[in-house]
C-alpha cells in the first residue's frame, strides 16, 4: 500500500471509503490456486456513483491504474491489481435503485449480489436467469464486465442478455448512462454491449437496469450417469436432435466426478465416468413435458437415471453442481482452469483431447462444464506451490486455446481474457480485428490506465 496515494485519496473520499489495515483481500481473485496475486497503492470502497467518478477522475489526471473490483470470484486474475494502482471495489453501492414487479424490470446498483438479485425478484413470482456458479458472493457489476453465464444461459442466454441499460463512470471520470428501463434501443452504435463483457477495462459500471420474466412454475431436472464419454456425448446430441427445449445442458467427466461425486445428492450407479445433467423448466404440464422427452432422450445409453422432483432435492442437485469447481480445487490445492468453447458438435472430441492434453503435461485433468453451449471447463489439477507444474500447466493452456481455434471455437465461453488469458486473442482473430478492439480501448481509455494489462 502507498501511504500518499491512500492518504490523498481519504481526503477526496472520506476516511471511511479507502481501506484502512489488510487490504489482502482485494490483492486476488480465483486465481489466486494458480499463483496470480497483485500489489496495490490503494482500496477504495466509494459509496456512490459520484465517488466512484471522482476516483477515477483523480488517477487519470496522474496516471495511476484503475482495477475495478466485484466479488473477486473471476477465473481469469481480471480484478487483480497487476500492475499496482487503485483497486475501486464496488461493494458499497449495492442498492437497488426502483424494482418494478409489474413491469417486470429492475435498476440495481453494481454491488449487489447475484444471487441477491435473484431472490430478491424471486419473491415477486419474476425470474432472472443468469445462474453463474459463484452467485453467493459475485456482484451484478463483476456479472456484466464479463458478460458471465452459467448453466441455464443454455436456454435463456449469458447476463448480457438481460441488461437494457448501464449507468458507467468512463475515463477520464465522467459519469454516463446507456440505454435504461427501455426493452429496445438501436440509436447509436451499440455502446452497451461494448461495455458488456470489457472486464473493466474501458470503464466502471455503476449500476443497471434489467429486464426480467416470470419465474417458471417448475424445474425439473433429469441426471443421466453413463460409462463413457461417447455415451454421454451421444446422450447430449440426442436431446439437442430430438429438439427437446432443455433449460440446461450440463456435463462432467470421470475425473471431475471422481473429485465431487462423494456429495453427491442422490443414489448412484458403480464406477460411473460421465454425467449429464438436463433441465425441464416452465409451467407445470409444458416442464412434465420436456421432462419426460429428457427422461427418454438420456435413458437411451444411460447406466443409470436421477430425477429429483421436490423443490429441495432439485435445489440441492444445483448446489452440488454449483460446487464442483471446488471440489476439484480441493484434490491438489489449486487447479488451472479454462473455458474455452467449441462447436456443439466437438464437444466429445475437446472432452477426449482435453485428457490427451493433460497426459502429455503429466497433469491430473479433468473437464466439466455447459454442454448445450459447447463450453468446457477444461481442468488441470496442481499444487500452485509447485512451479515446475504450475508452468506444465499453463504450457497445457496453450494447448487448449489452440484446440479450441483448431475445432472452430474461442479460447472463453464466459469467463473472459483477464490477465492469465492475456495476448491469446492473437490466436483466433485476425490483425483487422485486433487493430479495431485496440481502437475501441483506446477510444474509451486514451490513456490505458482502466485495468491496464487485462483483456487484449
Ligand atoms: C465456484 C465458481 C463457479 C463459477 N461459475 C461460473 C459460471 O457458471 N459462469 C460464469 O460465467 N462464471 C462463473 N464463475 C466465474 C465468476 O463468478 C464470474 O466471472 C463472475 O461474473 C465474476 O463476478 P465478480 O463480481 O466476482 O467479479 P470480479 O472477479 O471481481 O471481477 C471480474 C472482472 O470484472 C471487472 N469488474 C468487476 N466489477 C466491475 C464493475 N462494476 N465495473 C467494471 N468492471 C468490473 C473486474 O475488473 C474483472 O476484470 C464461477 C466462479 C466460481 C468461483
């Protein structure tokens, strides 16, 4: 921490929004299991959008880097301060502004919670999909600067989806809004979606306003545990050709299973390898429906089927889905973990060259992830104390973003560039296209101070 840096900015802000004592915390992310820690000269906690803009006006004038910060449970070390500079952290500005049930929109601050967000709408009978696996503890802001997705963007789309509007402090410390409680909006380029998913590197999202829907009547999930990837992967395009409506679409694989199945919520088969899992969702007859074509479509190769039906059985499958990247963490301590995406239909085949991949690098692997949208989370286990295997390991991720350009895919289905994917856009984009993102950047943050280091 710099003491001048913190103690001018008590004096801008107020002693109460600059972090006094341990700022470790704010110094990681999930990355933190494959070695990614950062330094910095101060943590800011703004109360409100005008302080978040007065931050940002008073490092641009002297150039000091600007890390924006959610709950810090990003994959890719996008809130880590690299390079030193100001964590701005949003958790303070956490309100929602209006909520307006019968109209089926909401306008919250940047700091609430995901899964706050969700019940908070719940409550008035509304839905809002976006389901990523840290919902406890990510923030709507950190949700939108990488446009997260999660099991049921399957069926409903990623965060980006559902915003029709950002209020957003830009460089160099202007307050602005796009779009707001509007389901349309075509003027202008669409400088919306350009701040969706820009990892803090073009601005701060301050606050949003969201569409919503009503919440379907009832979930009803199917899990198909099978012996063999071909027979899962075959059950996946079978739902997808028989053009059942899944909600989700979810897989693991053997050695994803082999570290989670120990809690797993339900009765299960001897030494399965593969595991989907399928949702129904809508109103009772039309989820019955899909339920029971799901049911079929997965039984055709299955060892065995899983079809919790109460409320409290369905939550607890989705809260041990939700827990399965720790409990891969937990096997070695730390894990490198990817999300490239690939056609739908080479999702077997990145499965399989996934494992070749971690066997030719000695490392334990596995893969689990959004099967419907063709998004692996491609796994390898390590002990991040162990520089030889933590550098293996990122060798292995090499391998995995040229698999993912080679199969026609993208080196992130959704959890973005950040630090540790940093210069890999080269691999599937052509100069032309590198040239115009560097413009955007530059156009936005001329002086290349927003998140400097992250998503290029
Ligand atoms: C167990 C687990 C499961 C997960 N499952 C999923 C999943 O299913 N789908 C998925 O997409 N992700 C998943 N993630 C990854 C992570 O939760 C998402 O990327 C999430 O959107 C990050 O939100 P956050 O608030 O924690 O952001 P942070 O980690 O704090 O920040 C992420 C990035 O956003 C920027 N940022 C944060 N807030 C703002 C803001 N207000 N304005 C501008 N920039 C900002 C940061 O600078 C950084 O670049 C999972 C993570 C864990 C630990």
């Amino acid at each position: 921490m710099s003491a001048p840096t913190a103690r001018d900015l008590r004096a801008l802000l107020g002693d109460d929004a600059v972090a006094s004592g341990s700022i470790r915390h704010y110094l990681g992310d999930e990355t933190e299991g494959r070695g990614v820690l950062g330094r910095a000269d101060a943590v800011c906690l703004p109360h409100d959008a005008e302080q978040v803009a007065a931050v940002v006006s008073w490092c641009y004038e002297r150039g000091v880097p600007i890390v924006p910060r959610g709950g810090g449970t990003g994959y890719t070390g996008g809130a880590v301060p690299i390079e030193g500079g100001v964590v701005v952290s949003l958790e303070r500005i956490a309100r929602v502004r209006s909520f307006d049930p019968l109209l089926w929109r909401i306008h919250v601050e940047a700091g609430v919670r995901t899964a706050d967000l969700r019940r908070i709408v719940r409550e008035s009978g509304l839905y809002f999909p976006p389901d990523p696996g840290a919902a406890e503890q990510s923030e709507i802001g950190g949700n939108i600067a990488t446009n997260a997705g999660g099991p049921h963007a399957f069926k409903y789309g990623v965060t980006g989806s559902w915003v029709t509007g950002l209020e957003a402090v830009l460089p160099p410390g202007e307050l602005v809004r796009v779009g707001g409680a509007i389901r349309k909006d075509v003027s202008g380029y669409d400088l919306k979606s350009v701040l969706i998913g820009s990892e803090g590197t073009l601005g701060i999202v301050t606050a949003a306003w969201l569409r919503l829907i009503p919440a379907p009547e009832v979930s009803l999930p199917v899990a198909g545990f099978y012996r063999d990837t071909a027979s899962g992967a075959g059950a996946i395009a079978a739902v997808l050709g028989n053009g059942i409506a899944a909600a989700a679409l979810e897989y693991l694989d053997a050695g994803t299973l082999a570290a989670a199945l120990a809690t797993y919520p339900g009765e299960l088969p001897d030494d399965p390898r593969f595991l989907v899992i399928a949702e129904a969702d809508g109103s009772a007859p039309e989820a019955q429906r899909v339920h029971a074509e799901l049911r079929e479509a997965l039984a055709e190769d299955a060892a065995a089927i899983h079809a919790p039906d109460s409320p409290a059985e369905v939550a607890a499958l989705w809260r041990w889905r939700h827990g399965v990247s720790i409990a891969v963490t937990a096997q070695r301590g730390g894990k490198v973990s990817e999300d490239i995406v690939v056609p739908v239909d080479r999702l077997g085949e990145a499965i399989e060259r996934t494992l070749e991949i971690g066997a030719r690098y000695d490392l334990s692997t596995c893969s689990w992830g959004h099967a419907g949208d063709g998004n692996l989370h491609s796994t390898f286990m390590v002990d991040a104390n162990d520089d030889a295997e933590l550098a293996r390991a990122h060798a292995a991720s090499e391998e995995l973003f040229a698999l993912a350009v080679e199969l026609g895919g993208s080196i992130s289905g959704e959890h973005g560039i950040g630090w540790v994917k940093r210069d890999q856009l080269a691999r599937q984009w052509p100069p032309r296209l590198l040239e115009l993102h560097a413009a955007v950047k530059d156009a936005f943050d001329p002086k290349g101070l927003m998140n400097p280091g992250k998503k290029r």
